[in-house]
C-alpha cells in the first residue's frame, strides 16, 4: 500500500460515519446490522438477512441502495415465481422495415446493483437456483448469450426463520454463495419507543446519497489491497478447519453437534471480513479480532448442527462462540509483515 491507499483508507472510514448517519435518518439501532451489511457490500459480497416480520430489513436494504446511488430491484419471491422471472427471457421481435424475425433477451430486475430477493425462503429450489450464476459468475446465460451483471452487484436477501409452511430452505450450495448471514434482531424498549414516535407522525426523512459506483467499486479494491499477517490467515484457517468433524484434532463439542462444516469459502470471507472491518474502522492491517468479529456472520450458515444439537438447543452460534474461546490466537496482537511494517512508517 502506498500514501495515496492510506488516504483512501481514510476516505472509506469517513464514508462509513456518513453512510451511518444518513441510515439513521430512517433506520433505529440495528449498529451490529448496519456494520455487518457494509463490510458485506465493500468486500464485494452478498448477505442474506434473516429476522421475523416488522424488523425494518426491506427498509435497510433500500436505504443503503438510496445512499450509495446505486440502481435498486426488488424481487418478491413467491411460490410460482419462474426462474426467468428474475434472469429475463428472450422474445421474438420483428422488424418492421424487413419483415424478419429474431429473438431479444428482455433483462430481468436482476441486472440492477443491488437485488433485494425478499423472502427467499418462499420459492422453490429451482428459482432460488437462478440466483447462483448471477452471484457467482456475474453473469446471466441465455439462448446461448452471456449476460454481464451491472458493476457493482450486491444480492441481498431476506427471510423468515419463524413461519415453516409454504417455506423452501435454501440449500447448502446456494447459501455457501452469500458471505454474511445477518441475523436482525428485536430492537431495545429506547429503540421500538423511537421506531413508535418516527413512524407514526406526518414526517418523511430524506436520504442524501454518500458514494457512487465509481467510488464503490475503487473502495473495493482497496478492501482487497489491506494486508494481512500470516498468523491472521492461519488463525482463519484453524477455525474454518476446526469446524469440520472429520478432521485430526478437532474439538470433542464440534464432534458432538456438528454433521457438516464449513467450506474453503468460509476462509476466504472471514480473511475478506477482516479486511473490510479494519478499513472501516480506519486501521491499515487485519487483526485476529477482526477475524473474530465477522465468525458469526461468515460461519453461522456454513455449519450444520445435528440432532444433538437441536435436542439441548445448541445453536451455531453458540458453537461459534466457543470455538473462538478454545482456538488460540495468540492474544490477537498484530504481528507485522513486510508490507504492514512499510505502511506503519508513512
């Protein structure tokens, strides 16, 4: 990193408190989310949020699109919603000084920067599958054509984890695609007081918008550029490793109440988390508690508990939380690298 990345750096943490600021305007608490959703978006990810009904999710989501100047679609995902629904689909057009026909992809609302696919729970496998190019590839395939996505491209979803009937659990395949899963919570008696006081009078607030694409897509790249120690990366990976049961050395208690663990991926975006983290917060290298801060949200849809589990209610994130007090980090202090060491001298 050079003197013009530092000021970069600076520049995304002053985005950030502005990004705050303006979804306060219209988002109350939620600091845990708000962050959570950012990091995501910087890191060049996409997050599923995962609260019952009322909690402002939508809301969120719309506003961190009104804030970014960004092109926003909302998907409502319903049990006879077609894949083509969302990717688009091509027509037979004709034209009128030749009388030839030929067909024309007609896009769908995916191709705009930021896809709500709101209550993805509700669909089958089948249309829920038609996101996974779109997120992974960034880019739709139709009638033999590739489709590139809008730069940047953010799916966010939302679910209910109350009501089961008329539901469809996302497979493991596809959830292993988004980094985050951000669980909204209820809010505080303060919180749910002032939701009661703003929502109830005549007044509508307005949002200003903070970045553009341009200047996302360069904070992006800055994300990717932060440095990272080699013992932070291999703490990832002792805790990614760590939650697999059939690994040498593994806890006894992730034995007990897991089936499955995570994947590759899971390193990847607890590394990418970090990074993002530590930019926000205005620091130029990733400690292992940045890696410890992301572990919920990257691990808690990556692992699978077993009956065990769900018969003393042990949640992942409990097993999270005590997989992160059992695997050493070596008191998360920040061993420099080369590039760190160059960095901490401009």
């Amino acid at each position: 990193m050079n003197q013009s990345d530092v000021q970069a750096v600076e520049k995304l943490n002053a985005a950030y408190k502005s990004l705050k600021s303006e979804l306060a305007k219209v988002i109350v608490g939620q600091d845990d989310v708000v962050e959570q959703l950012i990091m995501c978006l910087f890191a060049r990810g996409h997050a599923i949020l995962e609260g019952v009904p009322g909690l402002a999710k939508t809301l969120l989501i719309s506003s961190v699109a009104k804030c970014m100047k960004l092109d926003f679609a909302r998907i409502q995902f319903t049990p006879d919603l077609m894949p083509t629904d969302i990717t688009g689909t091509e027509v037979i057009q004709e034209d009128k000084a030749t009388g030839s026909r030929a067909f024309k992809f007609l896009p769908g609302p995916i191709f705009a920067n930021v896809v709500l696919a709101d209550e993805i729970n509700r669909t089958p496998p089948k249309t829920q599958a038609a996101l996974l190019e779109a997120m992974q590839e960034r880019q739709v395939s139709a009638g033999g054509q590739r489709h590139p996505m809008k730069d940047p491209f953010f799916v966010l979803a939302t679910q209910n984890p109350v009501e089961q009937e008329g539901t469809y659990p996302l497979p493991e395949a596809q959830q292993d695609r988004f980094m985050f899963k951000i669980l909204v919570k209820y809010p505080t008696w303060d919180e749910e007081l002032d939701v009661m006081r703003r929502t109830t009078t005549d007044t509508n607030a307005t949002i200003s918008p903070v970045l553009d694409a341009e200047a996302i897509k360069q904070l992006q790249h800055l994300v990717r550029r932060i440095p990272v120690a080699d013992h932070v990366l291999e703490y990832a990976l002792r805790l990614v490793r760590a939650t697999r049961v059939t690994e040498e050395g593994v806890p006894d208690f992730i034995k007990d109440y897991l089936s499955w663990g995570a994947g590759p991926r899971a390193a990847q975006y607890l590394i990418l988390g970090g990074k993002a983290r530590a930019v926000l917060h205005g620091r130029y290298h990733v400690s292992t508690d940045d890696v410890q801060a992301v572990a919920k949200p990257v691990l808690r849809h990556r692992i699978i508990t077993n009956f065990n589990a769900d018969a003393e209610n042990i949640t992942p994130d409990k097993l999270i939380d005590r997989l992160v007090t059992e695997i050493p980090a070596k008191g998360g202090a920040v061993i420099a690298n080369d590039d760190t060491r160059k960095l901490l001298k401009v």
